[in-house]
C-alpha cells in the first residue's frame, strides 16, 4: 500500500508537529509519513524535533513562493498540515493542493479568528470578551485567513482566575487531539465527511457544562455552514 505524504509546516516549538510524529510512530494515524517539515523561521524549535526522528526539515521563507511550491511537488506531497504556521500560504500553493490543506487555529473559530489573531493575542482576546469557553479549530485552508471550513472542534472551559497563559495551555492540549483526529482524516480521505459533518469534541473529564456548550456549538457550527 502506498504511504500518503505529508508536509508539515510550522513557525515555532512544533508540539502540534510532536503529536502528529508521536501518533504516526503509535500507529495511530497509519500509512501516513512526514515527508517534510518545512518552516518559515531558522530558529523554530520544530525543526530539531524533526531532525531528531529523522525527518527531512528546512527553512523556506515567506518571499520564496516557487520554491515552497517546487519543494512539495519533488517531495510529492499529498496533503499540507498548518500547525503553528505564521505564514500566509501563497495562492499557488492553495490552488494546488486545493482541499489537501489542513490549519489549526487556538479558538473555536468563526469566533476570534481572522486577521491580526494569532498566537497569544488571540487568548487575551477570548478572556477581554468574557467569553465562558475557548477552545480549537482545525479548518480547511483556502485563501482567506481562518476562512476555510471548519472541520473539527475541541472545546475547553475558560476559568475566572485563566491568565492567557493558561488559557493557551490548555487549547494547546486539545489541539493536539484534534489535529491528530483530523491528519487521520486527511490522510483516509474523509476530509469530505467532516465538511458535511464537523465535529466538536471535549475533554472526558471536565465538569464544567463544556459538553452542553459543545453541543449548542455543533449545532451552531452546522447553521454556519449551510
Ligand atoms: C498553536 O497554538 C497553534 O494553534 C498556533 O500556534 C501555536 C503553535 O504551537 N497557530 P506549536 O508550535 O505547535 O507548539
């Protein structure tokens, strides 16, 4: 059976790239390899990681276009993982792996998502809002910014003494799940099923009515998409 390649690009540590190595060496998401990680920064963290697992990894930065494009075609890459990337994707390489392009987002997009949120901003965003529950999206890239559909959501609870640094903690540990959920996905060629049906998932042993919440989100997120 043929291996589906993955590139993974990143900006920074890499722990969403460290889940995705971690479930393709447990079996967890099977016949899938990472063929290359590929990053926009020389001093992002994630490029050790994959060097130390043996994984081709190199710095392409953000005015390199062809060379993004030429470098996943000679590594004939199948499907494209965004974890962590601070980038825009140039449209050559949207259009060309058009539905083969996988984001993770720190909220529960289409809430605080789009331009100017990224990183930490985004988490001071969600507690200046008041808002009772954050969480992660992994959406299809398309050429807007955290435009494309989403596909799975990971809910958590926002507490009253969450500095953003804790907030951002905890996201990142959902994140994890559901990035690995939606490379699997990905990779057996489900994308479609979860476009028509996105699911939401949350964390087993939370008390903190983020199951009801989760719901009334997937039921949200089913309206928004229609
Ligand atoms: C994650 O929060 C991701 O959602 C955001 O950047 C962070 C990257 O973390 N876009 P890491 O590099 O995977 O550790």
């Amino acid at each position: 059976m043929s291996l589906f390649n993955l590139a993974v690009l990143i900006s920074g540590s890499g722990s969403n790239l460290q889940a995705v190595m971690d479930a393709i060496e447990s079996g967890s998401i099977p016949n899938t390899v990472i063929a290359i990680v590929i990053s926009n920064r020389t001093e992002a963290y994630g490029l050790e990681r994959a060097g130390n697992c043996g994984i081709p990894n190199m710095v392409i930065k953000k005015d390199e276009p062809e060379k993004l494009l030429d470098t996943l075609k000679a590594y004939d890459i199948h499907g494209i993982v965004l974890a962590g990337y601070l980038s825009i994707l140039p449209p050559e390489v949207i259009n060309a792996y058009s539905g083969c392009i996988i984001n993770i987002h720190p909220a529960l997009l289409p809430l605080f998502g789009g331009k100017g949120f990224y990183g930490i901003k985004v988490h001071n965003a969600v507690l200046a809002s008041g808002a009772p529950y954050s969480g992660a999206t992994v959406h299809l890239v398309d050429c807007g910014i955290d435009t494309g559909a989403a596909l799975i959501r990971g809910v958590v609870p926002v507490y009253d003494d969450d500095t953003a640094e804790s907030l951002q903690k905890r996201v990142l540990e959902v994140e994890h799940l559901i990035l690995v959920q939606a490379v699997k996905a990905l990779a057996e060629g489900k994308i479609g099923e979860l476009i028509k049906n996105p699911l939401t998932v949350v964390n087993d042993n939370d008390k903190h009515g983020v199951r009801d919440y989760a719901k009334e989100l997937s039921e949200l997120a089913d309206v928004l998409l229609k």
